[in-house]
C-alpha cells in the first residue's frame, strides 16, 4: 500500500495493492492495521455511495462544519471521475487552494479527505459508482458548500460548465468569501 502526499496540507492519495489475473483483480479497499500502520489512523462511522448515471454531473463543493466535520475516504467502484477538494481551512499553509484527481476503476485509488476541505466531483463517465467512508455522521445543520465555479478559487474542471447536471442545492453555493466557515488549521474540528 502507498500513501502519496497531496500539493494540498494533509490530504494524501492512497493506492493499495491490487493482484490481477484473467479473471479480474481483487484489492482491499480498506483493512485498518494496514491503513494504521501507514499512517492513516481513523476510525470509520459511515460509508456511502452515490450513483451518477451520465457524464457531466456534478456533486459538490460540500463540507459539514465543525463540530460535525469529516474526513473522508472516496474512491470510484465504477466509471472515472475528476475528484476536486479545496483546503478552508483558516491558518492551513494551502487555505484556498485546490487539487484535482482522476479517480476510478481503472487507477484503484483512493482520496483521503482530512476535515476542514470541501469536496465535489464531476463524473467523466457514465454510471459512476462512488463510494465513501466518513469519521462522522451526516448532521444536515452543519450541512454546507462552496460554488464549484468560484472565480477566486478557479477550478479547471476537465468539461465545459454549460451544460452540467447539478442539484438545486449545489447550483446556488457560496463563493469562498461569503462562505460560513468554522475550521482551523490545527485545531479540533
């Protein structure tokens, strides 16, 4: 298993090893002794999926604020995303900035998201399988987001904007500036 560093301050890329033969692979995903002893050491609450079923969706940017936040692992079961996170977290070396990843069935990798990053993707693909573990629970009053076409932070999205497919929640999101952000980096969140 390797755990490669981000440009963005804690968040990593995590590729375990995936044994293939003419039958297909077989990987683990997640197995906590491993992910500890690499460094990785968090405790799982909650996993979830999502399904986007046509190119061009568009989830995100969320985060929940603390005390609610969350770290992440995310990884696509099928299909390929671009798989977007920015750093707000207020005194973070990266606040503001953001790195985009190709992650999917293919490539077997994985994001971890630490809290205090908001988090979105697009899907390059259809029917995207993606599948996500949480530290925390989903607590809808600590619910939030950024706009994923914020000019101030300006995310290269790998397809034009015009004709994206997004809920009605993520297509009126704050800018950065106007966001209402609780996090701090290296405080408890």
């Amino acid at each position: 298993m390797k755990v490669i560093d981000t440009k963005l301050t804690d968040a990593k890329i995590i590729e375990t090893d995936v044994f293939g033969d003419p039958r297909g692979f077989f990987t683990e995903t997640f197995t906590a002794n491993k992910f500890k002893a690499a460094g990785v050491d968090v405790e799982w609450l909650q996993d979830n999926q999502s399904l986007s079923v046509e190119p061009g969706v568009l989830r995100g940017m969320h985060f929940q604020r603390a005390p609610h936040a969350q770290t992440k692992l995310l990884r696509a079961i099928t299909g390929v995303i671009y798989d977007v996170i920015i750093d707000v977290r207020t005194g973070s070396p990266t606040y503001g900035q953001w790195q985009g990843f190709i992650l999917s069935e293919f490539n077997h990798r994985q994001l971890l998201v630490p809290k205090g990053f908001a988090h979105g993707f697009m899907t390059l693909t259809a029917n995207c399988n993606v599948a996500y573990k949480c530290d925390g629970y989903y607590a809808p009053d600590a619910d939030g987001g950024l706009a994923y076409d914020d000019p101030d932070i300006g995310i290269e999205w790998p397809m034009p904007l015009d004709d994206l497919v997004l809920s009605e929640k993520d297509k009126h999101h704050p800018r950065l500036k106007d966001a209402d952000l609780n996090f701090v980096y290296g405080g408890k969140n």
